[in-house]
C-alpha cells in the first residue's frame, strides 16, 4: 500500500491580512516537516519543524 503525500502548498493564516508586515507563510505535507517562512522574504529560507512540535505551537497560540 502506498502512502500519499498531500502537499498543502505555501499558505498565510485564515486571519493574515494585507496591512499586517509581521506575516508567516506554512507548508505541510503528510510525513515531512512543517516548513515556515517570512512571507515578506521566502527567499531567506524555512524554518522545519517536526509535525509534534508544529501542533503544539498551533494548539498554544490558539489557547491565547
């Protein structure tokens, strides 16, 4: 059986808008690293976060 990778693409939060500068851009694909960028500077690189710790930053910062 083959496992199939969803690559989500490079995405802003739901709640980014235009007249914010401090935004992040994510990347998630099943089985890989969580990537996030700049989205002001992708060229600067991702940070790679493993799926755990991606979800427990999100599950943090939506307690807030």
């Amino acid at each position: 059986m083959s496992t199939v990778v969803r690559d989500t693409g490079w995405f802003k939060s739901s709640f980014s808008n235009g007249g914010g500068d401090q935004c992040v851009e994510c990347r998630i694909a099943v089985g890989t690293p969580v990537r996030v960028r700049d989205s002001k500077n992708p060229a600067a690189g991702s940070l790679r976060l493993p799926p755990a710790a991606w979800s427990a930053f999100v599950t943090t910062v939506a307690a807030v």
